[in-house]
C-alpha cells in the first residue's frame, strides 16, 4: 500500500492569530454596515414641539395643520382651513381619516400626541412607491420613488363614528338656517345622504 506524503504545517504564530482575528471582526463590521445602508429606510419622527396625553387609534381621524414636502423642498400638498359654520363643532385643522393616509403617514400620527408639533421623514416605500402620485393636468405632485418630508401639528384627534355624527349636526344645523335671498324663513332642504368627512384633494 503506498504511503500517503504528510505534509508539514507551519504553525500558527500568535502574530498571524491576531491578525486573523483582527480581519474576521472587520469583516463582519463591514457587512453590518453595508445591511445598515441598504436596509429598508423607517419612518423618523422628530419632536418640534412636545404634546400632550394619548395617542390617536388607527381608525381615528386627525385634524391637523400639515406642508408636505419633496427632497428638494419643493411643497407638494399642505392644509386648508376648512370653513364650518358653527365654530366648536369640530376641531380646528383639516381633517384626515387615518385608514385612508399612506402607511407611512399613519405610522406617524400613531405616535403624536394633542398639541405637539413633528417632523416626519417618510421613504418612498412607505409613501407613493414607484408609481408616485402626479396630477395628469398640471404634471405636479409627487414623483416615482420620492421620499416625502412632514411638518405636522397635531391639533385634535376624534373617533371616525364621532366626526360622522358632527358633520351630520352640522348638516342639520344649516338646513334649518333661511336660504339667502329667499322669503317667508325658507330652509335648505338637507341631503338625505350623511356629510362625509372631507379629505384634500393632495392627501397623504
């Protein structure tokens, strides 16, 4: 039977472990750095200014005073004031139905309180995608894969069954209010629909 050649290995010298060792914890740096990079960016929410109390539901509806920004600066959508009759009926700000913002969006309000001012950093995986969201007439909006910038203050906050039962008092009230122009107390026959709950036209 032939003999099988040994061959002789040097041993390891402390020096070259060390090295070795050294090499082997750069590299794992090295890959959680590159994860780090290219993981999936999250939603980052800093406090301008703090609130106070709970937290909105996912379900709620927000009233807030919002400007929505794109990369470069540029104001894609901000709030209106919404004039309302009767003033202490709803809250001041616009009202936005959370299950109807992007994911993103929601995330956020989810972790403001009453009063406190915020700026969100939404990636564009949480907000329009790759679609993006342009108006076909003007050509403005937002554009594929863009990351959105929000400043927010949250003014209020109410359950969606509540704010439908206040635009339905406000929809009662002005139908017995007199219609201008007209005689004898003549009142504006009311919708027999319930008043929704007005989103804006640039929405989250």
């Amino acid at each position: 039977m032939a003999e099988v050649t040994r061959v002789p290995v040097k041993p390891i010298s402390r020096g070259s472990l060390v090295m070795l060792l050294v090499g082997i914890v750069l590299g794992l740096a090295m890959a959680a750095a590159f994860a780090w990079f290219t993981a999936p960016k999250g939603v980052e929410v800093d406090v301008v200014r703090a609130g106070t109390g709970e937290h909105p539901a996912a379900t709620d509806v927000v009233f807030v005073h919002y400007t929505g920004k794109l990369a470069d600066g540029t104001v894609f959508d901000q709030s209106q004031p919404i004039p309302l009759p009767v003033e202490g009926v709803l809250p001041e700000g616009t009202p936005l139905p959370l299950e109807n913002m992007v994911p993103g969006f929601k995330e956020a309000a989810l972790q403001m309180q009453r009063g406190g001012k915020y700026t969100v950093e939404i990636p564009a995986d949480k907000a329009y995608g790759a679609e993006g969201r342009i108006n076909p007439q003007t050509g403005e909006g937002v554009p594929p894969n863009a990351d959105l910038t929000f400043e927010i203050e949250l003014v209020d906050f109410l359950p969606m069954a509540e704010v439908e039962r206040r635009f339905q008092m406000l929809q009662e009230m002005m139908a017995q209010q007199p219609a201008p122009g007209a005689e004898g107390g003549a009142t504006v026959t009311p919708s027999p629909d319930a008043a929704p709950v007005p989103v804006p036209g640039g929405g989250e």
